[in-house]
C-alpha cells in the first residue's frame, strides 16, 4: 500500500516548486508596494511644491482665491502622503482577483483622477470656487479619516487583507470611495468641460467595476462577508435619501 505521505524525493521536488512561488509573491508583491507609493509620493511632492510657491507668493498676491486653492491643495497632499504610507505598510494579500481586467480597472479608477486635475482651470467666481475647494477639502480629509480606520487592509488592486466591518464601514460597503467622489465634483467645477465630462464619466465607470471586483474577492476570502453585504448599504447609508443603492 503506497504512503499517504510524500516520499523524500517528491518532497524534495515539491518544497522548491513552493518556495519559488512563495517567493515570486512576495518579489511581486513589493515590487507593486514600491511602484505605487513612489507614484503616491511624486504626487504629493508635486502638491508641496505648489503649496510652498503659493505661501511665498502670499505677501504678493494674497487673496480669497489663493488661500481655498492652498486649503484644497494642503488636503489633497495630506491624503496622498497616506496613501504612500499605507501602500507600503499594508498586510500582505491572502486572496487576489484573477486576470489582467481587475488591475487595469484599479489602475484607471485610481489615475484618471489625477488626469481630471491636469486639466485647465477656468475662470469661475468667488463662490463657484468656495463650493469647489469646500468639495476637495472635506472628500479628501474625510478619505484621510476613511483610510486610517481602513489601515493595513487597504488595497488598490481587488485584493483582500483584513475584513473591516467597523466604523465608517459599518454606514456603507465602500466609504473610501463615497469620499473620494466628494472630491472629484469638487475637482470636476474647476475644469468643467466636455474632455473633464468624459473623464468623470469614465472614471465612474471604472469605480463602479471596481467595487464588484472588490467584492468578489472578499466574499471568496471572508466567509462572513456575506452576511456583512446584506445588512450593509453598498453606498448610501440606510435611510438616506429613501432605499439604499447596494
């Protein structure tokens, strides 16, 4: 009767075939830890950079406009320096989506945003500006406040980590993203034009994909997942404005 148990030589062949993949993980998985957070990180030298030139030229040409755009500025910069953080302290994934459409649909969720504030400013008054930096401000320290109680279980990719089923994400499924769509329609008043319409379309698009992405992946990782999407709104919170969505 043959042993249940492997034989030293399938044992031998086995280990290297599990470490090399254990180990192509790990290399893959660091090697998109530090691509993502050097992106994070350019993008909030680029905003410290504006900052520093706006506060020096504040003697100057020191005006209402200048101080909601640095107020928008200093959150954003905030909120990226944390994304950088986080992206580099977070847990390693237990459970990933599978094929190259979950990725590319994290990636253009996450950057045509960065495209929509490349845009041209327009011309808008006092108070259209008020409104729009308002916007910015409070989406991004609100995504701030989100991903600190989200932690080490952030991802970008469709990726599970940790189940967090407390705080903000006991209101709704996907706070962090309710948060940061405050801050695109503050971006989107600032550039409003036919190209900054199809960005925000497009992006919604992608954001919308990405959240069923998600969700697959955590069902499969988080037996518990289930019963935490049945009682927890996907994006409004219970109550608000009539049913929920999700």
């Amino acid at each position: 009767m043959p042993s249940p148990f492997l034989t030293l030589p399938a044992a031998v062949q086995f280990r290297p075939r599990w470490f090399k993949a254990a180990r192509y993980d790990l290399v893959f998985d660091w090697a998109t830890r530090l691509g993502l957070a050097s992106i994070f990180t350019l993008l909030f030298f680029g905003n410290l950079s504006w900052i520093i030139h706006a506060v020096s030229d504040w003697k100057l040409h020191a005006s209402y406009h200048l101080a909601l755009n640095i107020a928008a500025r200093v959150s954003s910069a905030l909120f990226v320096a944390l994304v950088a953080v986080t992206t580099l302290t977070r847990l390693p994934p237990i459970r990933k989506a599978t094929g190259i459409e979950p990725r590319i649909v994290a990636l253009l969720g996450t950057f045509l945003l960065t495209a929509l504030a490349m845009l041209p400013r327009k011309e808008i008054s006092l108070i259209a500006l008020a409104i729009s930096c308002s916007f910015v401000v409070v989406g991004m320290l609100s995504s701030f406040i989100v991903l600190r109680w989200l932690g080490k279980a952030f991802s970008i990719m469709a990726e599970a980590r940790r189940l967090v089923t407390h705080g903000p994400y006991a209101l709704v499924r996907h706070p962090l993203y309710v948060c940061e769509e405050i801050a695109v329609i503050g971006t989107f008043i600032q550039v409003v034009s036919p190209v900054a319409l199809i960005i925000l379309i497009a992006h919604a698009v992608f954001q919308v994909r990405r959240m069923l992405n998600e969700e697959r992946v955590l069902q499969a990782a988080f037996p518990e997942y289930e019963n935490y999407a049945r009682r927890t709104p996907r994006l409004i919170p219970a109550g608000w404005f009539g049913k929920p969505i999700g």
